[in-house]
C-alpha cells in the first residue's frame, strides 16, 4: 500500500498506535490462556509484518514530504513515483486535477491505479504540472542481481 494524501497518513498513524495497543493486550490474552512466549510470538508474527509494513509506508511519505524523492528503477515503477512527486513537492490531488485542467476525480482513479497504462507523453505533462522535468536515460540490459534475468524490456533495434 502506497500513502498517497495526508489523510490517509493520518489514519495511518492511528491505526500504528491502535495496533500497540492491540498487540499488548493479545500478547497479555494469550499467555492467560497458557500458550508459550514463543508460541505467542508466532500468533502475532502476521500482525506485527502488517503493522512493521505500515510502519515503513508512514516513514516513506514522510521522507516524501521532506522533498527526498530517491531515484526510479524501470518504467514499471513511473506511477508510484509520479504520485511519490506529487507528494514531494505538497501538491493535493486537486491542485493537480486544477493544474491538469482535468476533474480531482480523475487524478484520485490514477494514483488509486499506479498511473497503469500510462503513456510518456501524459506523464510528461503531469511532471511539468508538478514543476518537475522529466529525463530519460539508457543503459545496458544487465543481468537482475537478485534473480539472474535480463529486464524483460525489448531490445532496441
């Protein structure tokens, strides 16, 4: 899951502070009902990867908001980048749907889908929309590290 507005950061928050809670008063139910620390462990090792997971999307859009974007790796990762600059330069939904002269609508059913199916030519639009240029570089097809595969992109002819 992807942070994309300061309302859903916000609920995120809380469901983080509700789920210590939560966790506390598990850990305390299960070992009432005998099971081991270890075994209690084990129980709770889904919602801790949910909430550890959470954890790590708040701290993302935080670092998002303080305007560190990082780098893209492959075009597959262009929708979630472009929604990680609007977040970065504190730009709503809205305010891109105005300066796209599109409907919020339709920028909240893009972000929803990562911007699937995007072309370059509407991406570029949205970048310059958020004051941003886009560049393109090449490189090489190298084998993936963790997977000895070659990007599945086609080769250039």
């Amino acid at each position: 899951m992807l942070i994309k507005t300061d309302r859903e950061y916000r609920d995120a928050l809380e469901q983080i502070a509700s789920q210590k809670t939560q966790f506390a008063a598990t850990e305390l139910e299960l070992a009432a009902k005998g099971y081991t620390p270890d075994q209690v462990a084990k129980l709770l090792e889904p919602m801790r990867t949910f909430h550890m997971g959470l954890v790590e999307e708040t701290a993302y859009y935080e670092r998002l908001k303080r305007g560190d974007l990082g780098g893209i790796q492959g075009i597959r990762a262009l929708g979630k980048h472009l929604i990680a600059m609007r977040i970065a330069a504190g730009i709503t939904q809205r305010e891109l749907a105005r300066r796209m002269d599109v409907h919020e609508s339709q920028v909240s059913r893009d972000e929803h889908d990562d911007y699937h199916g995007i072309t370059l030519g509407r991406a570029e639009s949205i970048v310059r929309a958020l004051g941003f240029a886009l560049e393109y570089h090449a490189r090489p097809r190298t084998p993936d590290a963790g997977h000895g595969e070659v990007d599945d992109l086609p080769p250039l002819a």
